[in-house]
C-alpha cells in the first residue's frame, strides 16, 4: 500500500514549501518561491530548461508558472465540483492573462487531492484551451510517490515528527458515517434496548476490566450517551443495501483491532485510546460537518460490538 504523508495536516506555507522543494528537483535552481502576484494569486516560476520534467528526454523548455492548491481534508479529489468551479472562476482567467502576456507557456498544477483519470482529462483540455504549451497536474498519488523515494524530503515535513501511536487510514470510517447520517431507517435517537442486542453486564465486568476502560467512561459516556444510537447502526448494517459500506465498516474495525493489540501499551488506558481515535477521525472536519457527533457513537459501537478491543486475555497473549 502507498504510504500516505498526511499532507492535509499541513499549513499553506508549508505545503507551498514541499511544492517549491520537489520543483526545484524537477526543474532547477532557477524556481522562483510562491509570492503574490499583482491578481492576488500566488505562483512560482522557473524560467529554462528543465532537468528532469516531465521526462529527461523532453524536459520542459520555457517558461513555467507553478501552482500550488493546499486541501485540509484528506477525502479532498480534483472531481470535488467546488474544486472545480474554484480552478474555472479564479484560476483560470489568471493563467489566461499570464500566457497574453507572453508570462506562461506551461503549466504545472500541485494539490494533495486525489487524482482521477477523468478529473485529470477534463482539466487537463481546460488548460490547454487557455493556448498553453504544456499543463501538467500533480496529485496526492504523485506527491506521496515522490516523498516515498526521497526520504530526506519526507522527514523534513513537519508533521513527521509528530509522534503517534499508530496511523490509520480513517477514509472508510468516515464514508461510513457520511453513509449512516444520511440513513432513513428511523430517527438517530431513537431508543435502543441494548440488552437485547449487547451483554452489557460482561462488558462491564469482563471487557473493560481486560481493555482498561474506566468504569466512568462505559457508563457516562457509552452507556448514557451513545448506546441509545445504536439500534440505527445495527439495522443500517443489516441492511442487504448497505453490502458495500458494510464491508468498509468491517475492513476499518479490522485495521483498528489489530493495530490496537500490537500498540495497546502506548495507551495508559482505553479511554485514551477512544480520545486518539477520535481525534483522528474527526480531523477530516471538512467531510465531518454537521455528522461529527456519530465518530464516538461508530467508535463505542465497535468497541461493544467487539469489533475493536480484545474480549478475553487470550487474544492480548496471542
């Protein structure tokens, strides 16, 4: 699996700064940094012959303007229709202005987005339309390629020196919270018989007692707030039209049990291991609007379920 750089924690400046550094690779010394521009756009610019881009054999010949385009969601795509009309209304027009005066002759786009085959076509005839010689758009898939072969280049990134527990990919977990919010099958809060569903009383007197949940955190907060949502979650996920996000369910709790048995001793105890899962989760704020209340319902849900956390000391020794 292609690691992920988590480039949507970082600042403007800084993923400006990642984009100059790889353009300097690519092009040469000769990289102007991003500044502002008299339209209010900030680019960066080489003037030359290229080293490498795109390609040694035919690298760019010209002269280049650099954009860089920073999304602070990790689900963030070049198909997202916002990005779209944002490139259409701003962009555009900018790009068409600095090619009238003989400024752009090519064009390279940065964003940590992710990057489709047809997203990559439209915008690309776009470009072109504007009569450049050459435009080029850059991905998150690209980007993570280049920060994987130059590890110098990744360490320097200032969230690599953040120390976590462990990382996870939270793109499933909040596809299914995107995917439950927008269920009809009943109110979200409406009442749930739990013991119907869930042993309550070896959670508490088996289950947290092995995982180390505090006694306080079961029944404040799981038992008095989140447990009466889940009645919507278990009829969302039997639901035979749910297949799909049914397994994206499975394969998030999967990831997380196992990483939690190999790093459960970086926790003092559960209720922070549910704190560094939300936390995770919840920094896509952007695809989490207005749905952010479900991450600790999904979270106590698995936990109870015992789809994450071990259920007997056995699977801790295993």
């Amino acid at each position: 699996m292609r690691r992920d750089f988590r480039l949507y924690e970082l600042s403007d400046d800084d993923f400006e700064d990642l984009c100059v550094k790889i353009s300097v690779d690519w092009l040469g010394e000769g990289v102007t940094p991003f500044a502002p521009g008299p339209d209010g756009g900030r680019d960066g610019k080489f003037t030359g012959t290229a080293n490498s881009f795109p390609s040694s054999s035919e690298p760019l010949n010209g002269k280049v303007v650099l954009q860089a385009k920073h999304a602070a969601s990790p689900i963030a795509s070049y198909s997202d229709k916002s990005f779209q009309r944002t490139l259409k209304n701003e962009e555009y027009p900018r790009i068409k202005k600095l090619v009238d005066d003989e400024m752009c002759e090519h064009y390279i786009l940065f964003a940590n987005r992710k990057l489709t085959g047809g997203a990559e076509k439209k915008i690309h005839g776009e470009l072109m339309a504007l009569r450049l010689h050459s435009a080029h758009i850059i991905g998150a898939e690209r980007l993570n390629l280049e920060l994987e072969n130059k590890p110098n280049l990744a360490s320097s990134l200032p969230n690599a020196r953040d120390v976590q527990p462990f990382t996870f990919q939270p793109d499933d977990i909040v596809e299914v919270i995107t995917a439950l919010h927008a269920y009809s099958d009943g109110p979200i809060d409406e009442a749930f018989d739990s013991a119907q569903s869930f042993d309550t009383i070896s959670i508490k007197s088996k289950k947290n007692p092995i995982n180390g949940l505090s006694k306080e955190f079961y029944e404040q907060v799981i038992e008095a707030e989140s447990m009466l949502h889940f009645g919507k979650i278990e009829r969302f996920l039997k639901n035979p039209r749910n297949a799909e996000i049914r397994e994206l369910y499975h394969d998030s709790a999967d990831e997380l049990k196992q990483k939690l048995i190999i790093e459960r001793e970086q926790f003092a105890d559960f209720d922070r291991v549910f704190t560094f899962l939300y936390d995770k989760v919840q920094s896509q704020r952007e695809a989490l609007k207005g749905k952010r209340r479900l991450v600790s319902i999904l979270l106590h849900y698995m936990y109870c379920n015992c789809d994450i956390g071990v259920k007997s000391e056995d699977e801790l020794a295993a």
